[in-house]
C-alpha cells in the first residue's frame, strides 16, 4: 500500500517570465527555440534538466528522416539549416540513401552539442540548464507556466505559449491532457545504451560482408551494398548471434545493430535492450541502465569474437544516458496513424512531410519491424495541437500519433520538423493574440514556407 504525506503549500520565485517557453533541448526543442525566437520579437527560453543540448542527438546516432523513399529531400527549413553548418564543419555527413532506413547522415554528437549553443546565442533564446519541469501551472484549462527544480529550489516561469519538447510529454501529462503509452497492452518499445567501438579494421569488415553473404547474412540489404567507405548501418548477422548464443553469450536481440560514426574505425553499436521499461519511472529507468551497461559488456565480448573486423576494437565512448524511444504521448486534436502513413496522406494543414517507415522495435522478444510508405506523409499541425490545455504545443516523439505511428515520425529528422513548426505555430499565436488550436493555419504554413521546409504541390 502505498503512502503519502501532505506537501504543505508555499511561495516560490518566479525565475523569468517570457513569449515561448521551450521544455527540453533535444532536436525538437532545439528547433522550437530557434524558429520561436526568428519571430521579431519574441522572447524565448529553453529549459533543460541535463548539462549539454541536443538530446538524443548525442548519442551517436544518425539522423534518419532526411530524405523520402524517391531520394529527395523531404526535411528542409531549420533542421537542414543545421545540418548543413555542421557539414561545413566536416561534422556531418551527406544524406546517403538506405534501401532499409531510407537515408542516414552522420552527426558528430559534440559539435552538435556546439552549434546548437551557437544558434541559441545567435537567435537570442535564453537557454536554462540542470532545471527539471516538474510540473505545469494550469488556470481555467490554459497553461500559464511551469513549476522547475534545480539547486536553487523550486521556482516558476511564466510564459504564454508552452511547448512540450520532453519526449515524455510530461508538460502536457502534468497539465491534464489526455496521454497515450506504448502499444495496445500498454507496453513501450525498449530503451538501449549506445556506446562506439573504435580500432574497427572496417574494411576488413566491409569486404568480409561484401564477399561473405552465405557467412553473413544482412537483413534486406544487398550485402554488396556495404563494400564501399559510404556511411551505413548494418543489420543482420542473425547467424552469428544464434552461434553465440549456442556458444553460451547472453544477448538480448535476434540481430547484430552497428553504424558507422565520422571515424574511419568507429562504429556505432545499437543492440542492448530491456523491454517492459518505463521511462518515466525512475526505479525502472535505473534498472534499465544497470541491464544495459551489463548487457554492453557481454555485446562487445561477442563483437570482437563473431564480427570479422572487430577482433581488436575496444569500447570508446558511451552515450550519456540510455536512450528512450517511447513513453507517453498526447493525444491531440488528430491522432496521426500508421495507414496515414502507408496512404502517404495528405492533410489541409500539413505543417511538414515525414518519409521514415514504421520502425518498430518489438516491445516484447529482440526482434524489428520495418513498413515502408511509397513517398512519404503529411504531418498535421493538428496533432502537435493537445486537447483539452490551451497554451501549449507539444513536438517530438510525444506528438499525438498512434504507437505504430510514432514508430515513424518519432526519429530526429522529423522531430526536428515539427520542433520547427511548433516554435512558429507558438511565436505567431502570441503575437495574434490567439490560441495555438486558434491559429490561422494558412499563416503559419507561410511562414515555413518562407525557411524553406518542404510541402508537396
Ligand atoms: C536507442 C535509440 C536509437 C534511435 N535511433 C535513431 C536513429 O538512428 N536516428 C534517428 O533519427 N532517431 C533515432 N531514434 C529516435 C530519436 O532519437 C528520438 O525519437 C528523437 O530524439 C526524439 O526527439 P525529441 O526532441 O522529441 O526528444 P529527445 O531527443 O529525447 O530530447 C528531449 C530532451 O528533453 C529533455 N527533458 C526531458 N524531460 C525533461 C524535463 N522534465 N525537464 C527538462 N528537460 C527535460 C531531455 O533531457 C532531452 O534533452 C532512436 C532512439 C533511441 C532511444
């Protein structure tokens, strides 16, 4: 039986009080702040509980999303932006088509973490780090602000638009919106730890796949595919992990996950995994991390023994946290769905396109499913849009979509797309003076017209 004690009530400071309040760093957040803040005259602040931006783009992972299954550039505007300055940078790699993720570019996670500090500097945001939101001040059914804890204690920040960048949605959880979880039995996709390996012979690697098929078996992918120094994520080595697994390794997955990383000998592995975590709860969330950081150890173990190429890698980096890829979601004035998807729909207020598959990560066994749309989808303003709460938009993978949607639209490309849109949906809404469910679609799909994201005729 659980307890309780009453928490007395109290006066607390109000830290700041501005136009667009941004709650978490991550791309949507990121996103959402900078085109928020590109609105003359509107004064924006980003939260963050963690110590550097970017969220899950310093994980070491690619952003996937970029480019429809017809090869063209589906996310323009802001996030292009992005990546094109790190690319000048020689921190990101070009779009390269994947007949399984459909494009992937390769990010350098620290200079991302810098150019996203440069671009809040340069477009004015007021960024606040090591702050938690925990909880949301709501009066007669409209955000008015937030509650955060720091060192400092509790404090307010007051704002008139709220955006929900969390991922776990949890602005929107607090104020009373009504939330979705996970799958029809209420199970998310699992959680993994990213680490690198470097001293990778990756074209020991490569050539060993190439000429090997009938050793190496590669999920959908021609294995010729992998010869050439291109960046790629591999898939497959289902017969190495079942010889191991009878060799006595402990693996979570069906299938070997690595993906190159802007090293020559770096290597990317995505393949620990706890199913039936939740995210939001911190005691599952510990255990999670604790199953992974055990899991990684035994996953390098196998790498060096079955993956030709890796006999004298070693562990370099660790992704920061353990990376979450499904919690709450809100729903919204429209639920996004998977046959959206597959229809490649079309909605009169799209506010961007997405083009990634339902990419779906079992939340029970070790397996993966991929479903293609042909081109690619409209994203509705509608399901950034919650019910119930005014003032507030929510971007990211918390957006209002169902659990097979979400496996979509949930990755950085379009999570950086509908940061972008949110951040201008929230900008334009305080300067008409209306709601963001009130807003003039017309004018806010102008005005990203005008940064350059991409609709179709
Ligand atoms: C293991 C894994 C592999 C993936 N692989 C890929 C891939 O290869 N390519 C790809 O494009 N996508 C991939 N994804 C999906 C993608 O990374 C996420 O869905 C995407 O980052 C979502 O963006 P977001 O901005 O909504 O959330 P996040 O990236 O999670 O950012 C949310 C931010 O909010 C902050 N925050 C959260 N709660 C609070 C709070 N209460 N107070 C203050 N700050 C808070 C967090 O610290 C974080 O910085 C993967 C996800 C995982 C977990």
């Amino acid at each position: 039986m659980a307890k309780f004690i009453k928490e007395p009530a109290r006066e607390i400071p109000v830290r700041a009080e501005v136009d667009v309040l941004v709650v978490g760093g991550g791309p949507a957040g990121l996103m959402a702040a900078q085109s928020a803040a590109l609105v003359p005259g509107t004064s924006v602040m980003l939260i963050e509980n963690r110590g550097s931006l970017g969220g899950n783009m310093t994980q070491g992972l690619p952003l996937l999303g970029f480019l429809g299954r017809k090869g063209n550039e589906v996310i323009k505007g802001l996030p292009l932006k992005f990546v094109e300055r790190l690319r000048e940078r020689g921190q990101a790699t070009h779009h390269r088509a994947c007949p399984l993720h459909v494009s992937l570019t390769m990010i350098d996670p620290e200079g991302t973490k810098l150019l996203a500090w440069e671009i809040m500097e340069e477009c004015g945001v007021k960024v606040l780090m090591y702050v938690m939101f925990v909880d949301a001040i709501v009066e007669d059914g409209k955000i008015k602000g937030v509650i955060i804890e720091s060192k400092k204690g509790r404090e307010a920040i007051l704002a008139k638009t709220v955006i929900d960048c969390t991922g776990d949605g949890d602005v929107a959880f607090r104020a009373g919106v009504p939330m979705a979880y996970g799958n029809e039995k209420g199970i998310a996709q699992p959680p993994t730890l990213m680490f690198s390996m470097r001293g990778v012979d990756s074209r020991k690697l490569r050539d060993a796949v190439a000429d090997h098929p009938e050793i190496y078996d590669i999920d959908f992918i021609p294995n010729e595919f992998f010869r050439s120094d291109d960046n790629c994520t591999m898939v497959g080595f289902r017969n190495q992990i079942k010889q191991a697994r009878e060799a006595g390794y402990k693996l979570p997955v069906e299938r070997t996950i690595f993906m190159t990383g802007m090293a020559p000998d770096e290597w990317w592995v995505n393949m620990s995994r706890v199913n039936g975590i939740d995210a939001t709860d911190p005691e599952q969330y510990t255990r999670g991390e604790e199953v992974c950081i055990k899991q990684n150890a035994e996953i390098v173990r196998y790498l060096k023994a079955y993956i030709p190429g890796f006999e004298n890698a070693y562990m370099d980096r660790v992704a920061p946290f353990m990376g979450i890829r499904e919690t709450r979601r809100i729903i919204g004035e429209y639920v996004l769905t998977e046959q959206d998807i597959f229809d490649c729909a079309r909605f009169p207020d799209a506010i961007g396109v997405a083009a990634y598959p339902v990419d779906l990560h079992h939340p029970v066994g070790g397996d993966c499913t991929l479903m293609w749309c042909p081109d690619c989808y409209d994203i509705p303003y509608r399901s950034l849009v919650p019910q119930k709460v005014d003032g507030l938009l929510c971007a990211g993978r918390n957006i209002s979509a169902t659990h097979l949607a979400l496996a979509s639209v949930r990755v950085m490309g379009p999570a950086m797309c509908l940061g972008e849109a949110a951040g201008k949906a929230a900008a334009l809404s305080v300067k008409a003076g209306v709601e963001p469910r009130a807003l003039d679609v017309a004018k806010l799909q102008d005005a990203l017209r005008a940064e350059g994201v991409y609709f179709r005729d």
